[in-house]
C-alpha cells in the first residue's frame, strides 16, 4: 500500500485568520477617551507661548507655582477702575492663583467618605439605562447593522465599511 | 447696618451669565445682561476678550474659550474673577458692591469647598453688604412658570434643568429640594456640541476648532425629532431632497459675516462654502434622550424624571407627574417638549396626569424667578450679611443657606403638607381613584407660559 499522501495543503479560511478576539476592556477603555475628549473645551492646545492665557489646563504642570504670577489674568484688566486697586485677602489669592481641576476638588471635598443616606454629587449620576444600546453607522450616521471586525464600530452597509476601512479602523486598538 | 438699597441678581451658568440689578426702592428693574461666561483669545483679531467684551470681537473663527466652569461646577476663579471684575464696573452693571445685596446661583450638589470661595469672593473680595447662594431650580417656586390662570401654585413641582454643562431633574416640595432625589445626566450643550464638531469634521469640513461657529449651527439647525428611525429613513432613501435635509451657509468674515441657514432659492456666491446637515440635525439632540448612542451609559432624560418620581413618597407621585418644569437652554430646541411627552406617557401609570410647563424663555427663567424672590418676604430670611460671615465663617452659612448635606428631605414637612393639600388643593391633584370615571380634557396637555 502506498504511503498516505499527505493532505493537500490548504491555506486557513480567511474567516479562521483574522479571528482577533477584542477585548471588552479595551472597547470601554475607548469609549471612556471618547466622553473625555467630548467634554474638553478646546480642540488643539494652543499655539503661541508668549502668551500666558495659552497655558493648557494642566494643574500637574511643575512649573505652575514658579510661573503664577503670570497666569493670572484678572489683574489685567481694570475696567475703568479709577481707585487704586486694594490687595485681596490671602483666601482669595490663594483661590486666583493655585487652580485645580474638578478631579482634585472632589477628591479633596471629602463627600466619598460620606455615609450612603447623604446624597451627594457621586451618588446623583442617573441611572444606566434600562434598554440595550442601539448602533448607528459610525460613518452615516444610518442603523449600523454590521460591526467592523477589527475594531468594533458599527457600519450599516459595504460602502460605509469600505470607508471605515479607508479611514479610521483603528487595526490595532489602543 | 444699612439695609441694600439695591441687589444683583447673578445667574452664573456655565455658559451664559444672566445680571441684573433689583432697585428695591425704585421698583424698576434692569433689563437683564447676557454675557458670556468665558474668556476668548481670537486668532484671528490677535485680542483676549474678557466676558462682555466678546461683542467687540470681528473674528469668530478658531476662537480659543477658557471657561471658569468644569464639568459644571466653578474651578478656575482666576477667569471668573476677571469676567466679574468687567461685569461689575462701569462697562457693563456698575455696581458698588459695598451698598448692595448679591444673589448667585450655584450648581446642583456643589462641592463645599467651592462654596467656600463663594463666600470668600463675595466678602472678601467685592466685600458686598450680604447675599444669597441657591440653586436655579430653588428660584422657580417663585416666578412664573408654573403660574396658571385661577389656580395656585403647586407645592410639588419637578424641574428639569438642562444646560451647558450638565442635566438636572430636580423634585422640589414646599419650596424645599428633596435632594435624596435630584438625579444628574452628564449630557449638556458642550458636549453636543463637540459632538456635532466630531460627526461635521469626520463627513465634510474639520470644524473642531470652531465651537462658536459650531455653537451656532446646533442652535440654528437642530431638532429633537419624536419618531427617531422614521426620520433616519427619511434621510437614508432622500438623502438631500428630503424635508429635513438643510443647507447652512458658513460665515468667512470676508464677506458674509453671519453663519445661516440657507433659504431655498438662495444662490450661492462661489466663494461660499456649506454644510449639509441630514441626520446630524436630529441625531444629536437625540443624545439627551438616549446618551447610550455614544456609549454613555447612563439612562436617557425620560427614565431619569421616572427614577427621581420614584424616590419620592407614593402618594405624592402623582402630583409631580403632573407639575414639571423646562428650563435651560437645551429645551429650546424644537420638538423637545412633544418628544418629552410622548416618552414620559409610556413611562407613566396610566391614571396620572402628565403635564409639562415650557417658559417664555427657558435661559433667564432662573433669572427672572429669581428676581420674584427678591421682591418676595422670604428674601429678607434668606441672605446672610457680611457681618454673620467675618464672624462665624463658611460653616454657618451653610447651615443656613440649606445645602445638601443636611441629609434626606424633611419627612415631617411632607406629613403636614398632606393632611392641608386635601383641603385647597385639589385642581391640580391628578391621581385617579378609579378609572371607570369618563374624563371630558384630554388626558396629556401641556401648557405654555
């Protein structure tokens, strides 16, 4: 009897190699960048550095205590004001100079240790919704019926994935 | 001690300030002053406008904002004060704050420590003769919003807040905030309109660094459309021969100098570029209803009125159902008080009787309420003078001003109040003891003011 020929070689199915399990934690994780992005107030960091008002918001910026006497911009104007302006007490300089951000300020405030009767600002976020999400065409805008393989948003049709593709999948998600 | 002779009211928004000045011996109020709550740096006029000032501003392209305000709560007193210092000299209110009253308005479920540099600015700093610190929705029992003709005043009212930054619904009984069950929803105007920069910049030109311009066309545009994927339809098979398909024409201050939206039969000058909103226009808007659009998951403005009126006592349910309240700038868009409507409808048991109150204008609502309170007895009880400050400090204040964290509503206030609001009440009283009774008025109605 002749020996087995050896199977005929097959290349894997296409659908068996691209089978990249995305992970849910990293979907969340974008999803979370996305809302934050959604809640700055300006796009670009500005431009010019001569300009101290361009300052980025940044309270972990280590030079912001050396350079604080010239990112206060309320003592720049003085509005027609024509008696000499009197010096503010220490809480208020304190406050004008030394900015936190809303991260900080609640983490300062305490109102985590409170006990679970008091309502506070964390305790008043609504509720999660009681109905599954509904996906729209990241591209259109129209019902996304169909996800992208390698990064999970939503397309609704091959024209709309084919412009994914060409644009923002992210092929490797961050 | 001399009494105010006059008191600034303040609505500080986190977008818009609304002033004025109360001339209580005049009688005669100011009108009240929009100004923007921001400080802007145009590239284009190379000039840092503070608040008011933006008016003299030429260039509305690639505007740099930098907001006192976080997420909704006051962070960057540096901007603020520079913003105030120019609202209270002589460009804008002229107020001499050492002979007048102050009434501000803060965030729901402000942090205390803020609320002390509250009272720091106010007397320390502007050194004002006393004032007064609340929340909008607190000022609304007061103005008219909820007026109707031949009927008092409700007792309960749910107010929605929705603006700039965040969205409140907040329960108030006898004039007091049931804070246990004030719910919040992280979407406002700024973050639909970075959203609408993000889908305008993904599909047609990169917009995102201009928010006034985007600003503008979410104003100009949007809407809140009650049949959601029937419109999506509408947009998916017409795309732009389709009603809702609109033309905005952008401003390029060359020669037109104001964005708007484009009339049919307008032409075009060659030079003029345009944005094509379809879907846009009712898809983000739709984000106050159903913010899991975009993966935020919290439930959408409907099922959070239905949380908060679940919290509070059964029997007095029916009564917020039907006493709420729109204020905030993001209930002007059309179509929002029907789309409000028919979601709470199906929400609702179906003996309550719902009724939604819109205002003549939803922005200084608070504003004008607040200036019914100051003419009102309470206001005298209510503020608290500098001397009260210098002596007994921020701890005091608070305790008196009423805040959030004196712990669940006062029960005892609601047992008193039931045994009178059998009594006077009763028009506005809607739980129905039997359905068999035949109703001759239609059983949703809403009234505008």
């Amino acid at each position: 009897m002749p020996p087995h020929k050896k199977a005929r070689e097959q290349a894997t199915r296409q659908v068996n190699v691209a089978k990249q399990v995305l992970d849910p934690e990293v979907l969340t994780k974008r999803t979370k960048r996305h809302l934050e992005e959604l809640e700055r107030t300006n796009y670009s960091a500005s431009v010019t550095l001569n300009d101290p008002d361009s300052e980025p918001e940044s309270s972990t910026n280590p030079k912001s205590k050396f350079r604080a006497r010239q990112m206060v911009i309320s003592d720049k104007r003085t509005f027609g004001n024509s008696k000499p302006k009197k010096k503010s007490s220490m809480n208020v300089r304190t406050a004008v100079l030394y900015r936190k951000g809303l991260a900080a300020l609640v983490d300062e405030s305490g109102i985590s240790t409170l006990p679970s009767t008091v309502p506070s600002y964390l305790t008043a976020t609504a509720p999660p919704s009681p109905y599954p999400a509904r996906l729209l065409c990241s591209v259109c805008g129209y019902k996304g019926a169909y996800k992208c393989k390698k990064c999970a948003m939503p397309y609704c049709d091959m024209n709309c994935g084919q412009v994914h593709d060409e644009t923002r999948c992210e092929r490797r998600v961050i | 001690m001399a009494a105010a002779s006059q008191t600034v009211v303040l609505d500080n928004g986190g977008s818009t300030i609304k002033a004025g000045i109360v001339r209580t011996d005049l009688g005669v109020d100011d009108e009240v002053r929009l100004i923007p709550n921001a400080v802007v740096r145009s590239k284009g006029d190379k000039a840092t406008f503070v608040g008011h000032e933006i008016g003299r501003c030429k260039d509305y392209t690639t505007l740099h904002y930098r907001l006192p305000f976080e997420k909704g709560y006051l962070v960057d007193w540096d901007a603020q004060k520079a913003i105030w210092d120019g609202l209270f000299s002589s460009e804008v209110l002229s107020v001499n704050a050492s002979e007048s009253s102050l009434l501000i308005t803060e965030p729901y479920f402000n942090l205390p420590n803020i609320q002390d540099i509250y009272d720091q600015f106010v007397f320390e700093e502007y050194e004002f003769l006393s004032y007064h610190r609340c929340t909008p929705a607190a000022m609304i029992p007061y103005g008219q919003l909820f007026a109707v003709e031949g009927l008092q005043l409700p007792e309960c009212s749910l107010i929605v807040d929705s603006g700039f930054s965040f969205t409140h619904v907040v329960p108030i009984i006898n004039n007091q905030i049931q804070w246990h069950a004030v719910k919040r929803l992280d979407v406002g105007g700024k973050l639909l309109t970075n959203q609408l920069k993000e889908v305008i910049s993904y599909r047609q030109w990169n917009m995102m660094d201009e928010t006034y311009i985007v600003n503008h066309v979410k104003e100009s545009c949007c809407y809140v459309s009650t049949n959601f994927f029937a419109d999506l339809e509408t947009c998916r098979l017409k795309a732009k021969k389709s009603e809702i398909a609109q033309e905005y024409i952008l401003p390029n201050y060359v020669t037109n100098t104001g964005g708007a939206v484009r009339e049919p039969g307008h032409e075009l000058a060659p030079t003029d570029q345009v944005l094509v909103m379809e879907n846009e226009r009712f898809t983000i808007p739709e984000l106050l209803f159903r913010p899991d659009d975009i993966g935020l998951e919290q439930s959408g403005l409907s099922s959070m009125i239905a949380a908060s009126i679940s919290l509070l006592p059964e029997d007095l349910q029916g009564m917020f159902w039907a006493n709420i309240g729109l204020i905030g700038g993001n209930t002007i868009f059309p179509g929002f008080h029907e789309r409000l409507m028919s979601e709470l409808r199906s929400l609702a048991p179906v003996e309550y009787d719902i009724q939604i109150y819109r205002s003549k204008d939803a922005i200084t609502e608070a504003y004008r309420s607040s200036l019914e309170f100051v003419r009102s007895a309470d206001f005298a009880t209510h503020f608290v003078t500098r001397a009260e400050y210098l002596e007994s400090g921020s701890h005091a204040i608070r305790r008196k001003f009423g805040h959030w964290q004196s712990g669940n509503s006062n029960k005892s206030g609601e047992r008193v109040m039931k045994s009178s609001s059998s009594a006077d009440v009763v028009p506005q009283l809607s739980k129905k003891p039997s359905r068999s009774r035949i109703r001759t008025a239609p059983s949703t109605s809403s009234r505008r003011r």
